[in-house]
C-alpha cells in the first residue's frame, strides 16, 4: 500500500482559498496574514492592522504572540479549511527512546480518523499531541487552522474548550461520584444555572446508557462503566473534535456496538470530527472514515480500512492476520 | 522407549518443543535488544550525580512555576480551605497528641538534671525555651510532613498515573493552580497556626507535671516561662514552620505531580516526599536558626 498524503494539497490550497493572500506562499508573507482556516469562532478575524510590524515576525516564540492578534500561524502556510487537524512532519522522543519519526496526518472536519497500530507504538502520544499534552521536539501540529505546538497557556486553553479528550482508563476523578465529576466540569467553565447542568449531565449519561450510575463512585464502576462515563463527561462539553483512546477496548461486544455507533452518531448528528485509537476491528469497521497505521514512529499506511488492511507491508499482514472472517465493509 | 510408534501424541509434543526453541530464539533477542537499550541509556546517563542534580533542577523549575503562578487567576479559594481543613483539622489530633505528650516528658527529663545544679525553678523557663523555639516547629512539621508528604505525594501521584491530572489540563481546568498552588498555599498557611496549637499543647503538658508533682501555681509557671522569651523569637521561630510547610507542599507535589509508570511509583513518591521533605526541614532549620541568631542575637542577650 502506498503512502496516501495529503499534505501537498494541503500546502497548495491556502493561495486560492485566501484571496487577499499572496500567491505565493512566501514564508514570511504568511506571518500574521488573515488566513482562511482562521476558525469561525476563534480569534477576532484577523484584520489586525499595523500588526505585521511588530513582534509577530518572532512568531517562533509563543511568548511573543499576542493573543488577540489573530490566528497562530508561525510561518507556514495553514492547511485548508476542511482540515481540522493537520500533523506535519512531528518528531517526538523521551531521552533516548524515539517514539514518532515523522508523522504525518490530516483529518477532515466532519469525518472520524482512526488510527492503528501495535501496542507502545506511541498511538497515545500521537493523540496527545493535538490537544497540547506533548509538544513535538520537531514539527507542525496544526488544530482547527492554528499551530498548537507554537501557542501559549492561554491560548492553548481557549483553544482546549473545542476539543475533548477521552482517556484510555476514562480519567475519572475517583473523590467525586459520577454526578460530581460531570458537574465539575460545567461548574468551572459554564454559567448555567442548576437545573440546565442536571438536565445536561442526565442526557450525557443516557447517551452512554449509565443513568443509573448517577451516585456511585468511579471505584464502585467496572472499567467499561468508567469509559463510558468518562466518554459521556467529554461529549458534556460539546466539543468540536474528540480523541478517543482506546474507546472500546475492555468493552463486551454489544457495548463496544453501542460506542461505536455513539461516535458515528455524533459525527453524523453533531458534525463532530474525531480521532480513535482502537484495536478493535469491528470499532474501526463502524466507526472509520480512514485509517492511519502507526508503524516505527510514522504513518506507514492511510486510506480505508480495506485499503490499509490490504496492504503489503509485511507488520500490517501480520497486525490484521486472521481477521479476514470480519465482514468487509 | 523407543520402540513406541511415533503416534500423534509424540508428534504433538514434538512439535510443542520445536516451536517453543523458536520461540525462545526469539526471547533470546528480545533480551539481548533490550540490554542493548539499556547499555545506551546507562552511557547517556553515565555522569555521576547527574541524575540527582538534573532532579534538583527540576524541582527548582517547578518552585519557579509555583511563583509565577500563585499571583495568577484563577484563585481556588474553595479548594484551598478544603485543603486547610486537610491540613488542620484532619492532622489536629495528631500533632496535639504528639505536643501533650512530648510536654509532659520533656518536663519529666528535665526535672531531674535542674534538680542536680539546683535550679529546678527555672523549669518552666527551660521549657517554655526549648518547646517553643525548637522542639515546637521542627517537631510539628516533621510530624505534618510525614502525614502530608505521603498523603500528596501518593494522592497527586495516582492522579497523574490515571491520567485525571491529564483530563483537568486538557479540559482547561489548569490543575496546577487547582492542585498544587492550593495544597502548598494551605501548607504554608497552616503550618504556623499547627505549630502554635502545638506549643500550647506542649507547654500545658509541662505545666500539668510541675503541678503534679510539686504543685505549681499557674501565674507562676507562666510568669517565669515567658520571661526569658523575646518577642522577635517567638515570632521567628513559629514563622519559621511556613517555610517547612512550603518544603513539605512543594516537594510533595513536585513528586506526586512527576510520577510516571505505576502503582510502585506511587508508593515510591510518597516515601520519597516524607524522606526528602523531612530532611529539607532539618537542613533549613539550620541555616534559618543560623541566620536569626545573626541578626536577632541569641538567647543570652534576652533579660
Ligand atoms: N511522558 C512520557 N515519558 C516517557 N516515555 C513515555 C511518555 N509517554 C509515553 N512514553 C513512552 O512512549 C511509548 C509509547 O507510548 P504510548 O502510550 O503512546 O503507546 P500506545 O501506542 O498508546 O500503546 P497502547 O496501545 O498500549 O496504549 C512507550 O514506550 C512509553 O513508555
Ligand atoms: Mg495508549
């Protein structure tokens, strides 16, 4: 199989999406300049005059951006407007151990990605990347049209109220009940009066099929039960891109079923683009608009799961041996 | 034996222990692979002492993140009471029963060596002396960080192995300010109010052993205990304990918040917190006794 890349389109578009841009995208020119992947409700539009002048030449530093001088964009061109996340040639390595080489990824808004991979193959740490908890030793990461891996604290947080996380353990924390911990979150960053918070916390819980659990203790859930509340606490915030690691792993098969359907189901309902980590084939098959195949620290197979699956490289083989007797989609 | 037919039970076994030589062939690499790794992080790593001091320069940064974070929104200040009450109500009958007692023995000690020289009167000064400038502070925070050393540091510890330190910091929680800033903020804070409490404690003790064994007056007892006091002492050396709450919150958090693996480095991180934070206190307690006799003077130029 071959590498399915996007990038060069990715790279090209932005000229003729910009119309008051440069032709050509001279790395400086772009600094600053009002881009078209600008997200809707993000930044004030970046007109910003008189802005180019100044420190936002230094863009390179984070510290130097000004918050409310538009998009952070460093000096490459930004990747069209469909592409929510978009990961250019991202290294990342702890001391000696080198676990992403080169990664490369797009992600469509309003599609689910889902990427593969064997276990310690650093899946997580690719996730981790696009909202912010790794920064990458080298590379692009680029989240609804800005570069989170240039941002500072503040900015990384304004941007973090659009994105949501889903924890390989669900992350739930295990002084509050199931109530508190959903309450937490719309008590530190929401102003809705009680009632609201109720109703919204009672709808998540029912998404996810765990009303009953309203009162218990995450010590008293199985580990699918803490999954699936903690997957109901993200989808509370309605967040615009989700990543899910490992949503369905520990899962029995109809409840794997119902989680998968609930992504496809916020994505076709909600719009919502998304990211899975999974194992799981009958996950992927449901829930996988593209595949990515982490393989050595790079994506060495994209496409369909068919595609991916077909693939001649001899560890995909392996990875997928045997489960031919899962229907093709 | 050997005559047996090579039936399929053979077979089968045969073919078991072939497969299992490959497979140990295979482990064989796997560990020479991993020896190999470790040879090449013990060579990047192969300077001595450097582990220690590039752990000492991380705790410096995170004093320094501390600093430049405590003066910033958001202020948490529920959190922060939670955590006082954590700090003080929760540890009250601990470090109490530990000042009583140590009280009531200290007086015990002492009678008997002032008996020698014939200054059993100066009791209650003595005391009052070496409760309320050492034996109060230093044993009050030691007391306090073997509680709350282990406590946060295994509490912040499992936090960040289960990835909840994680999910606040990805929800835009900033669980530093949530987490550590309140628990060292409550630690500095309470440390003084714990080590007063404390003295009181102590010197009660002390007083209901001089009234029991020879009936001591009340005025008395207080009128000579605190004549040879200082003003500045008092207020040096029960100030003091802020700066071991702040050892105590800032180590403790620093581990807890550092933990990286599982369970077993949970329980090393509380262990360490206790160990390193104690032995921060005594070193301090040092130097901070060293520098107030510098500038207040000692104990001898009072009355
Ligand atoms: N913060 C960190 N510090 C040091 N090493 C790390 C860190 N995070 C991850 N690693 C290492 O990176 C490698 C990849 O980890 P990662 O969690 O991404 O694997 P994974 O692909 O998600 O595996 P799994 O399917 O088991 O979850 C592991 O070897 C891990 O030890
Ligand atoms: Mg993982």
């Amino acid at each position: 199989m071959s590498r399915i890349s996007r990038r060069a389109d990715a790279r090209r578009q932005p000229a003729e999406a910009g119309p008051g841009a440069d032709a050509g995208p001279h790395p400086l020119d772009d600094d600053g300049l009002a881009t078209p992947a600008s997200d809707p409700t993000g930044a004030p539009a970046a007109g910003v005059p008189g802005a180019e002048g100044t420190a936002r030449g230094d863009a390179r530093e984070p510290h130097l951006v000004d918050p409310e001088a538009g998009p952070v964009t460093g000096n490459s061109p930004p990747p069209p407007d469909d592409i929510v996340v978009d990961l250019r040639d991202v290294y990342k390595g702890f001391g000696p151990k080198k676990i992403l080489r080169g990664v490369d990824m797009t992600v469509e808004r309003g599609t689910s990605a889902v990427v593969m991979g064997g276990s310690g193959t650093g899946k997580s740490v690719l996730t981790k990347h696009v909202v912010g908890l790794l920064r990458p030793d080298k590379g692009e990461v680029w989240v609804l049209g800005e570069r989170l891996d240039l941002m500072d604290q503040e900015q990384l947080d304004q941007k973090r109220t659009r994105l949501g996380y889903l924890f390989q353990g669900g992350a739930l924390f295990d002084s509050m009940t199931v109530y508190e911990n959903m309450r937490f979150f719309l008590d530190r960053l929401t102003t809705l009066d009680r009632g609201e918070k109720d109703d919204l916390i009672m709808e998540g819980l029912e998404d996810v099929n765990l009303p009953s659990t309203r009162d218990q203790y995450p010590a008293e859930l199985s580990g699918g039960q803490k999954k699936r509340v903690g997957l109901a606490r993200t989808l509370i915030m309605q967040p615009d891109i989700i990543l899910y690691d490992e949503p369905t792993t520990g899962l029995d098969p109809v409840s794997v079923r119902v989680v998968s359907d609930l992504i496809v189901k916020l994505r076709d309902t909600r719009g919502i683009s998304s990211i899975s980590i999974t194992h799981d084939l009958l996950a992927a098959e449901i829930v996988a608009d593209r595949v990515h195949f982490l393989l050595d620290g790079q994506i060495a197979a994209a496409g369909t799961l068919d595609e991916v699956r077909r693939s001649d490289i001899p560890e995909l083989q392996e990875f997928f041996k045997g489960t031919d007797a899962y229907g093709h989609a | 034996m050997e005559t047996l037919p090579a039936d399929s039970l053979t077979q089968r076994l045969r073919d078991a222990r072939r497969s299992r030589q490959s497979e140990k062939i295979l482990q064989d690499k796997e560990t020479e692979r991993k020896v190999e790794e470790r040879q090449e992080e013990a060579r990047t790593s192969s300077v001595p002492g450097e582990e220690f001091f590039a752990e000492a320069g991380n705790l410096f940064s995170f004093v320094g993140r501390f600093f430049s974070r405590v003066w910033r929104r958001p202020y948490e200040v529920r959190e922060l009471l939670t955590q006082m009450d954590e700090v003080g109500t929760k540890s009250l009958m601990l470090t109490g029963v530990v000042g009583f007692s140590i009280g009531i023995v200290l007086a015990m000690q002492s009678r008997g060596t002032l008996a020698r020289f014939g200054a059993e009167s100066f009791l209650p000064s003595m005391l009052a002396l070496s409760v309320i400038k050492e034996i109060g502070p230093v044993l009050t925070s030691l007391v306090l960080a073997g509680r709350l050393g282990a406590g946060m540091g295994a509490e912040l510890g499992s936090m960040k192995v289960t990835e909840q330190i994680d999910a606040l910091e990805v929800a835009a929680l900033k669980p530093f300010h949530y987490l550590v800033v309140t628990r060292v903020l409550a630690c500095v804070i309470m440390f003084p109010i714990m080590t007063m409490l404390t003295d009181f404690l102590a010197l009660a003790g002390g007083y209901l052993e001089a009234w029991l064994s020879d009936g001591m007056n009340v005025r008395v007892f207080i009128a000579t205990a605190f004549d040879s006091l200082r003003f500045a002492d008092v207020i040096v050396d029960t100030m003091k304990t802020s700066i071991f709450g702040f050892i105590v919150g800032i180590v403790s958090c620093y581990l807890g918040y550092n933990v990286r693996g599982g369970t077993r480095e949970v329980g090393r991180a509380a262990m360490q917190s206790v160990v390193v934070s104690s032995l921060l206190i005594l070193i301090s307690d040092v130097v901070i006794v060293r520098l107030s006799i510098m500038l207040f003077g000692d104990i001898s130029d009072a009355a």
